[in-house]
C-alpha cells in the first residue's frame, strides 16, 4: 500500500510503529504479570498465561500487518498446512539474517503457540525486554561450564533440573521452543573458518537442542524443520524494516522426535549422545540439499 515511499521513510515508519505497538501493550503486559505473580493459583496463573501469550500475537499480528502496509514482499511459504496451535513444537531453521526470526514469527504467529526462546539469566535485566519475557514465561537458564562443573561437582545436573522446574508452567499451555541450531548468523568467513562440510550452513549445534528435549521430552515429540531462504540476497532487520527484502522463501519440514531422545541425559549417556548427533547431521545435511534445490529449482541467487 505505502511500498512506493523512500526505504529509509519506510524504516523509520515501520520503527517507531514497533516502538508505540510496544509502549501501548507493555502495561497490559506487566499488569497480568503481577496478577499472575501475585495469585499463585493455577487457574488464575492459566488465565493470565493464555491473556498474556495473546498480547504477544497481538503485537506480533500488528508487526506483520505493519509490513504487509508499507512493504510487498513475495512470500513462497510451504508446509504448513496442518500446524496447530493446540500442539507442544521445537523449531529450528538455518540462521542467515537479523531478519529470520519476523519472517518466522510472520509465517507462523497465527499457526503454531507462541515462540519462545531459552535465555540467559542475565537478560531479565534487559529494560522492557527483560520483563516481557519473564512475563511471558521465557525460561532464563545458567548454563555451567565443564570448567565449573569440575570444580564444583555438585553443579552437575542442576541445569536439567532448573530448566525442568521452569517448564513445568508448559504443561498446561502449549508452547514452541525456538533455537537456531548453528548458533550464529552464516557468513562466508564463518562458514571457511569452520570448514564446515555443507555448502550453505554451518555446523549444528547439536548440545542446546538436546538440552531442550532433555528437559522437556514429555511434552515437545514435534521438532519443525525450518528452512529459510532470500532468493535476492541476504540482508539485515533494518533492510527488512525498509522493505529492501522483496521475496523469501520458507520451508517447514514436521519431523517426529525419535523416542530415544525424549528425556535423554545428553551429557552422562555417550551412545545416546552420538546417535542424537548423527540424527543431527542428517537433517543438516538434508537441509543443506533443499537449498541447493530451492535455488536450483526457483533460480535463487543465495
């Protein structure tokens, strides 16, 4: 609708819209916070639970509404036809750009429970942000060296059990747990220096998605598979902002855990741990081949 405005407008526009959407939701935010703080009773915890995950589409549904107004993006979205938001998900997606997680949470806000992410510890402090999350009950999580463990044995397991005790809260509302398996944005620099052996991602980092299914086995069996691609050129959250990205592609792939890793102990069980690798590995590198395919197939210059 606006997408004939200068980029740079169009960015600002779409800036301090985010900035109001987010001025005008955060009291309603903190308030069912407190109450769910307050009143520690699950039903009133439930309530302001599925009040409060609300509030987030509903910023997030005002973002993508924002970008469909001032933007034209050519959206190639696929497999996501039989998503639910009554379903416990683990997602992962190949890391290209600043830009993956709106086009995520552009593709499937309405689609599958709200995305959440485990977080350090320290970024409750984060102003605004730390507190939305801790509303909106990200799990803060103090992940121990082995370094620390060695000296402090007693330390051993206790990241397990914490995160267990602060997911608990999920078993009564569906959620989906979001992690980029490489760690980090892919670059050409990185991707040299890690001598990975696929073509356009860098290795997985098999540990925190273990973690996850360690601590949540009995509720997350459904991992999405998430492949994203910009057939014109990866570029950042402000080129996105600005509507410079034109066309993305995404994939999703429904892959059911295999049992043998659903409450796993990934550190202590060394054949648990190289068949969950391996089982890794296999989606990289299948996930390394639909690239290939999804710029073959749809000329895609990534």
């Amino acid at each position: 609708m606006l997408d004939f405005l200068p980029a740079p407008l169009k960015g600002t526009l779409a800036a301090l819209s985010i900035l109001l959407n987010t001025l005008i939701l955060f009291p309603f935010l903190l308030l069912f916070a407190l109450i769910k703080l307050i009143i520690p009773v699950t039903p009133v915890r439930k309530f302001c639970t599925v009040v409060l995950n609300n509030i987030a589409w509903v910023w997030i549904g005002f973002n993508n509404l924002l970008m469909d107004i001032l933007h034209k993006v050519e959206w190639d979205v696929r497999g996501v036809e039989n998503l639910c938001r009554e379903h416990w998900y683990f997602v992962t997606c190949n890391h290209q750009s600043w830009a993956d997680i709106p086009a995520i949470q552009y593709v499937l806000n309405s689609r599958i429970p709200l995305l959440k992410f485990f977080l350090k510890k320290q970024l409750i402090w984060v102003p605004l942000l730390g507190i939305a999350w801790w509303a909106l009950d990200f799990p803060f999580m103090h992940r121990h060296t082995k370094e620390q463990i060695a000296k402090r044995p007693e330390l051993k397991g206790k990241d397990i059990a914490a995160t267990q005790a602060a997911c608990e809260k999920f078993r009564y509302t569906p959620v989906t747990i979001f992690n980029f398996m490489e760690g980090t944005r892919f670059t050409p620099e990185k991707h040299k220096r890690q001598n990975s052996p696929y073509k356009h991602l860098l290795k997985p980092r098999a540990g925190g998605t273990a973690f996850v299914f360690g601590a949540m086995g009995e509720m997350i069996h459904t991992m999405l598979d998430v492949t994203i691609v910009y057939p014109d050129g990866r570029k950042g959250f402000w080129d996105y902002l600005c509507g410079r990205i034109r066309r993305i592609v995404i994939d999703v792939r429904v892959r059911e855990v295999p049992e043998q890793f659903l409450g796993m102990d990934y550190e202590n069980d060394r054949e648990t741990r190289v068949a969950f690798q391996r089982w890794v590995s296999e989606i990289w590198a299948e996930k390394d081949r639909r690239i290939e395919e999804l710029k073959v197939g749809g000329d895609l210059g990534v």
